[in-house]
C-alpha cells in the first residue's frame, strides 16, 4: 500500500445525501451509499483494490463496479502498483464541492435581518449582511457548500501570507491579528500554542448566522489553514471547535499537523 498526503483542500469525511465532485471533466454527483462508502475510504489516502474491498465491507464485485464507474465519471483514478503491475492503485481524482440533503432545512430566521439589508448604509454591513443571506437562503434549500468556502478560504490565505509573513511565530500571529481588525474580519485572541488555539470574536463569516447547530467557518478555516501550512512548512489541519453558530460567544480554531 502506498501512502499519499493529504491536499489542505480535501474533505476528510462525506456527509450523507448526493456528493458534490470537480472533476476535469466537469461536475459530477455521486448518489450512491456504497460510492460514497468507497470515496470515504480513499479520503486523503491512495489505497490498492483488496484494502478498499475490506474497508468498505462490501462484495469484491460490488466494489469493482462501484470503481469503474467513479473512474469513468474521473471522481477516481487508478494506476498501476509500482511493487506489483498485476495491481492498481486508486485515489480521488477530484475536489469534494459539497453535497444536496435532498430535502430543505427549517432554518430559524430573524425576520428583520432582510429589512437591515435594504436599509443599511455601512458597505461593510450591507455585504456582511447579503453573504449571510446567500448562505442562509443556500442551506435552507438543502445545499451545503463548507468545501467550497473553505478551498476559497485556502485561496485567500495562500495571498495574504506574503504580506503577513513572519519567522517567528508570535510575530506571525500579532499580524495576523492585526490584519483580522484592520480587514474588519473579527477580533483574534491567541488562547494556545501547543497546539495553536486562536479565538475570534465578532466573526465576519459567521457573528450573524443563525443557529445551525454546527461550525460555520469554513473560510476563515481554510485562511488560517493556508497561512499556518506556508508558516509551518508542511500541511495542517484546521478544526473549529466553537462557533457563534453553535451559540457560543466567540469562534475557536485549533491548529495541528495534518
């Protein structure tokens, strides 16, 4: 078995419903239980045909179908086992872009919120505001795009860190800090730093969301992300662990190694 790292942008786990893919062909759905089984397995990882048949508990045959199909749809791709060319190897070939629940979420929803929007005479208000009703309006609907938000995210901080750059750390996290009050993007608090836990008070992304029971910061995520990755020289790994979202009072992100 060969081992390949982990992209900063790849979701390490699917979520139920139909499976959104970039691929190089264009974007493809994945519906299918067993293929997203299969696509779960192979997450961040490059895996040969019989690990993929006893991670996934289902029939060889049933595998190989579900397999050709992914690739043929470029989701997958296989190549030959350098050790053994009787074998092939299979990775995701594509980006994970969010997935359709098929089926709309009750929302709970501050009926003034849209009339701040047409009344709001701060710019920065007004489109904090419309971002939240893009969002809103998208998960209502049943359309999750956290994956997106977050490679945007990644994006953004790979640019940013030029100008922020800093050897030291401390150094690096007070610019940070100060390029998150100057862009108006929240207040940090460095909490941590073995490992690196940075707290955020009144988030852009998220301050104005209404409760959704679960993190919301996919793009301030995959900023910090970029940003701690091109610092530390190798991947990490960004997890939220409150969020104004899930009705905490602030936004707490934790830094690790990939």
């Amino acid at each position: 078995m060969t081992g390949k790292k982990e992209e900063p942008t790849q979701k390490n786990r699917l979520v139920p419903g139909v499976g959104l893919f970039s691929t190089p062909c264009g974007i493809r759905a994945v519906k299918s239980p067993a293929q997203t089984r299969i696509l779960t397995t192979l997450s961040g990882r490059e895996l040969p045909f019989e690990e993929i048949v006893r991670s996934s508990g289902r029939a060889k045959s049933t595998v190989s179908v579900h397999l050709q199909g992914l690739e043929r749809e470029g989701i997958v791709i296989g190549r030959p086992d350098p050790v053994d060319a009787r074998k092939k190897l299979f990775s995701i070939n594509s980006e994970y872009l969010g997935n359709l629940s098929g089926e709309k979420t009750e929302i709970r929803e501050n009926p003034l919120v849209l009339a701040q929007l047409v009344n709001e005479p701060d710019p920065f208000r007004f489109y904090r505001l419309m971002f939240r009703t893009i969002r809103v309006s998208l998960l209502t609907e049943g359309i999750n795009i956290d994956p997106v938000l977050r490679k945007a995210g990644y994006d953004v901080g790979e640019r940013i860190y030029s100008s922020i750059a800093e050897t030291d750390l401390t150094a690096l996290l007070e610019r940070t800090a100060r390029f998150w009050t100057t862009n108006k993007l929240g207040a940090i608090e460095i909490v941590d730093t073995a490992p690196l836990v940075i707290a955020v008070y009144d988030c852009f992304e998220c301050g104005s969301l209404p409760q959704l029971g679960r993190p919301a910061c996919a793009f301030d995520s995959g900023i910090l992300q970029a940003i701690f990755t091109r610092h530390f020289l190798r991947p990490q790994q960004v997890t939220e662990s409150a969020c104004y979202a899930m009705g905490n009072d602030h936004c707490r992100f934790v830094v690790k190694p990939a």
